[in-house]
C-alpha cells in the first residue's frame, strides 16, 4: 500500500466511474454497491476528508464487476489491492441488513448503483465496533454534529431503534463500556459535542501510537491482550 495515500471523494468518484466504463464492457447486468465506514463519511459529511480504502457491501456477486476493478487498480499505481473491498463482513459491524437502511448516492455507466449508510444507522455501525484506535468514537460524534446542521437532531433513541433493526438486538445489552460510555458523553455531558469530538480524535491518535509501540514490544501477543500492554504504556508514560 502507497504509503501516506488517501482516498477522497474526488478520487472515489473518479475511480468509481472509471470503474463503471470498464464493467460496461464486461456486463450489461445492473449491480449496487453500498459504501459504508470512513467512505461514506467523507461521501455524505465535511468532518473527514479521506479514508485509507473502501469499505463496501455488493449484490449481487459479479465477477465481472471484480475484473473491472482490477483493470482500473492496475491503471494507478496509487491504489493497492483490495483498496475496495467486502472485509468488514468479518468485523462484529456487519450487518446483512445495511441494504435496507442505505440512501442513493450516485449511478455510474447506468450500471452501478451506489448507497451509502449514513446517519443514525452508521453511528450505530460505528458503536458496535467501539474502537478506541480507530476513529469509530469520534465519527459518531461527528454525525451527530453534521446531522444537526443538516436539520436532523439524532436522539439517543434514534440511535437505538437503528442498532435494534441493523442487529435485532438490545443496544443496551449488546454494546461495549467505550460505547455506552460514549453516549453517556454525548447525551448527558455539559461540555460541547465539538470539544468531545476534538478530545476523541486525541485519545484515538494516543491510543493507536501505543498500540503500535505494544505490537513492538510484544509481536506475539493475542489481539485480546493488547488492550491491557496499550493500558500498561499509558500509565507508564503517563508518570
């Protein structure tokens, strides 16, 4: 992967278009694809302007479309394989409902319909990951930012009822101490949604060098422990 590459709207755009003329070659056959994480922030929202790669959910399954992907991947150097991909089917975000809670973002050679996932039912994606490495906390506090600006005020029910219909579970019950930690932050602290959103994306950089400095130190420990060495650094460094 080109190290320090970012992938904009602007580049998105322009790779998905480029992608639709060549799958328009391929296939005659009307495909969707939904656009979700850092991707479809920076698609829908102004507070992040890149993401590393694409984070999608496509149906039907096209070989065609995977043929004119890579056509278009190996015309730029820039992008790497599998910089759009399906992997977050693997993370505890996924949902095989996102299709249904996704709006219509734009149609490329009259052949490829793009969504993307948005809103509440985003930031609900987003809390069900809860990554304090990542910038999962500070992206719903992002929505919910820019979604009053847009005149939508998303409520914590809001919230809520999305996870209960993406995951048919109790968000109460289903949701990690950082996630319900976080809404507590967003729905009862008296300090500005701004100011937590600045102290998010602090604590998730810190949070991230640590991790980094743990994988250093410690190359054979397991993805549960890390939490605990990351906490350990912390507290060390912090004396």
């Amino acid at each position: 992967m080109p190290v320090e590459f970012n992938i904009t709207k602007e580049l998105l755009d322009q790779y998905l278009t480029e992608i639709g003329k060549e799958y328009r070659k391929l296939s005659k056959n009307p495909i969707n694809i939904i656009i979700i994480g850092g991707a479809a922030i920076f698609s829908y929202y102004s507070f992040r302007k890149y993401s590393l790669d694409v984070d999608c959910y496509i149906y039907p399954k096209s070989d065609a479309l995977k043929q004119a992907i890579n056509i278009v991947t190996d015309r730029h150097p820039e992008l790497y394989n599998n910089w759009i991909n399906e992997d977050f089917k693997n993370t505890t975000s996924y949902s095989d409902k996102i299709y249904l809670f996704s709006n219509y973002y734009r149609t490329f050679s009259n052949l490829i319909s793009v969504r993307v996932v948005v809103g509440e039912y985003l930031a609900a994606m987003k809390l069900k990951s809860s990554r304090d490495y990542k910038r999962d906390l500070s992206d719903v506090v992002g929505i919910i930012i820019e979604e009053k600006r847009k005149g939508h005020v998303v409520k914590y029910q809001d919230i809520e009822r999305a996870f209960k219909e993406l995951y048919d579970a109790d968000m109460n019950e289903e949701l990690s101490e950082t996630g319900k930690q976080l809404l507590k932050s967003i729905y009862s602290s008296e300090d500005s949604l701004e100011k937590l959103y600045d102290n998010l994306i602090k604590d998730q950089d810190d949070n991230k060098k640590f991790r980094v400095k743990a994988r250093e130190l410690y190359p054979d420990a397991k993805s549960d422990n890390i939490a605990e060495i990351v906490k350990a650094l912390k507290a060390k460094n912090s004396k």
